[in-house]
C-alpha cells in the first residue's frame, strides 16, 4: 500500500497523535485531511471566535507539516464525500481518524466506515485521542457510564493513561491531491476583541509556561476571579492543538497537590465527554428532569438580554458576561456564578443561556458546555441540585479586592469592597450618574420563586411531605 489518509477533527496537532503514526506506518506517503463541513454551519455551531480560532489552527497545522515536507489538504463539503473523494484521488486504502464522542461525530464515523467500505477502502478509528481515557472504558458495572463524578475520578485515577506518542520528523505527502484554500482569521467577522491566538505551536507553548508558573499554585488559586491563574488551555483542548493524554503525562510527572488538583479537573472533561457518548440527548434534553417550568413572555426576554449584556446588576455576574464578550472565554467561576444566576435567580432555561455561550465561547463544545450548564441548572449531575450561587457572597470570597469586577466593569472602577460588589447601596444620584443598572430582581425575590418552582418553598417552614427536611442552599 502507498498512501493513507489521514482525518483530522478535534485533534489539530502533529505531537501525540496515533492517527497520523497508525497512517505513516502503513503507507510511505499520507495525506492530511480537514473537511470544512457545511452541516456544522447549519447546526448553528459556527460561532466567529471558533472560526477564527481554527483558522490560526489550521495554518499552524499546515505549517507544521510543511517543516516535515508535507502539507494540509483543506476541502469544503461533506466530510463523507470529500474522504471518499480524496482517498480516491490518492489511491489510499485506508482512513484514519481519531473517535468523537457526540451523537455527530458518531453518525459520521459510521457513514464513513460504510461510504468507504462500499468502495473497497478500510476507515480506521482510533480511541483515547480527544480525551484520556476513550469514552465508555470504564463503567461502573451496572450501566453504561458513570454518572457520578467521584466514583468516576477514582477509576479513571487508577486507569494508567497511554504514553504520549512523539510528532512525526518528516510526512511525505503524494503530489497532485486538490486541496481549496486554507481559511484565515482575518476573514472571520465579529471576533471578539481579545481572543487567544489558536495554534499547536501557541498551546504547547501555553503549556509549557503555565506549568512552570502557575500548576503548584492551582489547587489554592484556581477560584482566584481576578488572578486568572487557570491554565487557559480549553480551546487548545477543544480543537486538540494539546493533547489531554499530554497534559495529564506532564502534571503527574511534575507531581504535587497542585497538578493533581489540575489533572482532576481536566478529568471533568472525560466525564462529560463519557456522559455525552453513552447519552447523545442530552445535548438538548435534562439528564435528569425536574419538572422545571422556565420564565417565558416579555419579562423572561428582558431578563434574558440583561444578562446577555451584563447588565443584571450584579456586579460579577455582569463582569464575567463581559469577559465573555471581549475574549470569547470566561473564567470557569465567572461560568457558574453566570450560570447560576441564569438558571436560579432568574430562572431561564439552561439551554438559552448554554446556546450564547456556544455563540461566543471559543472553546464552546457540546460535552462541556451543555453537561457543565446541565450540573449548575440542576438538571445534570450535580448531587445538590438544588443549590442557588449568591452573587454578592461569591463576589465577596472570589473577587475580595472587587478587582475583577474593576477590570470588567468601568462604570464601577472607583469602588472599593463591599460597595463595589452592592452598588445598589449607593445614592441614587451617584447610580444614576455612572448608568449602571439596579438589579433586575432582589435576590430574597429570586430565591424564593426557584424555591417554589423546585417544589422546595415548604422547605423554608421545616420538612417536606416525605418528613424529610428539604433545602435549597445558597451559597
Ligand atoms: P483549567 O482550570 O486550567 O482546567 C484545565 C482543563 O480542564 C480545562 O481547559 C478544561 O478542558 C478542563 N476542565 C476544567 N473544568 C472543567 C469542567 N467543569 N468541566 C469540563 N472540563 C473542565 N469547558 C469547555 O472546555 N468548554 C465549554 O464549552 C465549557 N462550558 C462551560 C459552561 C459552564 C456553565 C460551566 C460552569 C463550565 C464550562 N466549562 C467549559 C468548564 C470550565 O469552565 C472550562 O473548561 C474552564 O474554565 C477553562 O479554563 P482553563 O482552561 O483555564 O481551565
């Protein structure tokens, strides 16, 4: 055989990628393969800042097989039609690619395998490539995945993770394969202002920096707001320009409380990435239902906008809605404070607050996105399903200084603690000066109308009809 395929989806890399070895070991030339698929497109899931994102991706993939006398072949359309297409062209006999996890990804592996089969041609998946442990390797013996987090922690924990496999020295690419042009960032409109420059080179380099910096700081700093002291490696995860194997090999081996509490979070994404696989739906659906009857009608919508805009009224929540804006990321207790707020306090659908994350986060994915949303709704996994974050308490231990809230919110620069996380208490002519909003509603307000609809306002007066005492925490 003279010449395999190689597709590439979330894993834009050339260090630890099986793929790429399992091809160049069967075949003396390959062809590196990334279909820009038009379904995505029509899904809604072509947010700007991810374009742009993989746009820089795709050049530094290009780049990088260039140095070892390759290429990237770039095609537009069906991913089926173009593998098929290309592999012909090419004479390949076989297709490799790593394995997905989403309901998509799933359906086009499997239409692949049999478009490819039917022309004589053998498609290759290989597991343990977007995440660290493939998901569905371990259960928990009496279902298909686990759903609790813990439990799942301690398994993955004892599973030891593959050996990083090295980048390729050269990549010999046959001549003659048609590839269209590959997209730039600068043709990507409404990009957020601040978004981080994708690429493998800049992940490893991100990698490399943020462990000699910050890991052995993570496990006390990692809730720090302001700080920003987390690894900042989600969407380098996202489109694979790091390798989550990698990222695990090089915490553990540098060891300590910090990395492990590091790698225990990068283990959050193998949970989701589980979950999704053995249960596609709930991508849009509740894992586990609560009889929830969201806000409709022009109040909802209202509230729904404000948030949108960060101009609830709560100053960390409007300040992480912000961060939003201007980088297309958020740090992760900005997600659950915006969350909560969403779900809880106004208490909206989980799924119009995860669709504008998805329109603007750049490491925006199915599994992380709609099951972290899912857990804070407490419609997801979370054991305290429950439980409402209070704003101003939370402003107050993440944010002590009202840094961030400085940083994001210009309105409010001049404030110190506690007034900068209560600007209500202001007069009213200094509020009406800086055009900062007055919260949309008060918390007590909006605790007490979750509590109703979670069944949970008897709570308040003692135990529920089971006897058993009942709360809605807030934190
Ligand atoms: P670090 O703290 O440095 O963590 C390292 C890596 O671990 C992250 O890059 C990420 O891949 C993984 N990780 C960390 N926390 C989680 C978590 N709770 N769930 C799953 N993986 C985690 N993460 C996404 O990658 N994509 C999303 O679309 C996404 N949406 C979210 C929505 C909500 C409502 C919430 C509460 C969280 C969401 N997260 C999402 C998880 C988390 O907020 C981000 O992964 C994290 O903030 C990224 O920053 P970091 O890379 O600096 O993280």
């Amino acid at each position: 055989m003279n010449v395999s395929v190689v597709l590439f989806t979330a894993d834009l890399r050339l260090h630890d990628h099986q793929p790429l070895r399992a091809a160049l070991e069967s075949a003396p030339e390959v062809v590196p393969l990334f279909v820009r698929d038009p379904a995505v497109d029509r899904a809604g899931f072509s947010a700007p800042n991810r374009l742009a994102f993989l746009a820089d991706c795709l050049t530094d993939l290009d780049a990088g097989l260039r140095e070892r006398g390759g290429r990237l072949v770039v095609r537009h359309g069906d991913p089926v039609a173009e593998v098929c297409a290309v592999a012909r062209e090419a004479d390949a006999d076989e297709v490799h690619m790593a394995a997905g996890c989403s309901g998509f990804a799933r359906e086009r592996e499997r239409r692949l395998r049999h478009a490819l089969e039917s022309d004589g041609r053998r498609l290759y998946v290989h597991d343990g490539v977007v995440t660290v442990l493939p998901a569905g390797e371990v259960t928990p013996g009496a279902s298909d995945h686990f759903a609790l987090f813990t439990p799942y922690y301690r398994r993955w924990s004892a599973e030891p993770p593959r050996s990083p496999v090295a980048a390729p020295g050269s990549v010999p690419v046959p001549q003659g394969v048609r590839s269209d042009e590959l997209p730039s960032r600068a043709a990507v409109a409404a990009v957020s202002e601040g978004l981080a420059l994708g690429g493998e080179r800049e992940g490893r380099r991100l990698l490399t920096a943020w462990m000699s910096r910050h890991v052995d700081a993570y496990r006390e700093r990692h809730d720090d707001l302001a700080g920003d002291v987390t690894s900042r490696l989600s969407p380098h995860l996202h489109f694979g320009t790091v390798s989550a194997t990698e990222v695990v090999h090089r915490a553990r081996s540098r060891g300590g409380a910090g990395a492990e509490a590091f790698v225990r979070q990068v283990c959050w994404r193998d949970f989701h990435h589980q979950l999704l696989s053995a249960r596609p739906d709930t991508a849009t659906k509740d894992y586990r239902p609560r009889d929830d009857r969201w806000r409709h009608g022009k109040q909802a919508e209202a509230d729904l906008r404000a948030w949108k805009e960060g101009r609830t009224g709560y100053p960390v929540v409007d300040a992480a809605m912000r961060q939003l804006a201007h980088e297309g990321w958020m740090h992760n207790r900005g997600r659950l404070l915006a969350a909560s707020f969403l779900t809880k306090t106004i208490y909206l659908d989980w799924r119009d607050g995860a669709r504008h994350f998805l329109d603007l986060l750049v490491d925006g994915d199915v599994a992380n996105n709609q099951l972290n949303w899912q857990w804070v709704a407490g419609t997801g996994t979370d054991t305290r399903p429950n439980r409402v974050l209070n704003p101003v308490l939370q402003g107050k231990k993440y944010d002590p200084i009202g840094a961030y809230v400085r940083r994001w919110l210009p309105e409010l620069a001049d404030l110190e603690p506690p007034l900068i996380h209560e600007p209500w208490k202001l007069s009213a002519a200094d509020r009406s000066s800086r055009g900062y909003p007055d919260p949309i509603v008060t918390l007590a307000d909006g605790l007490a109308r979750f509590r109703r609809a979670r069944g949970q306002d008897q709570a308040v007066q003692g135990t529920s009809q089971t006897g058993k005492r009942r709360t809605t925490d807030a934190c």
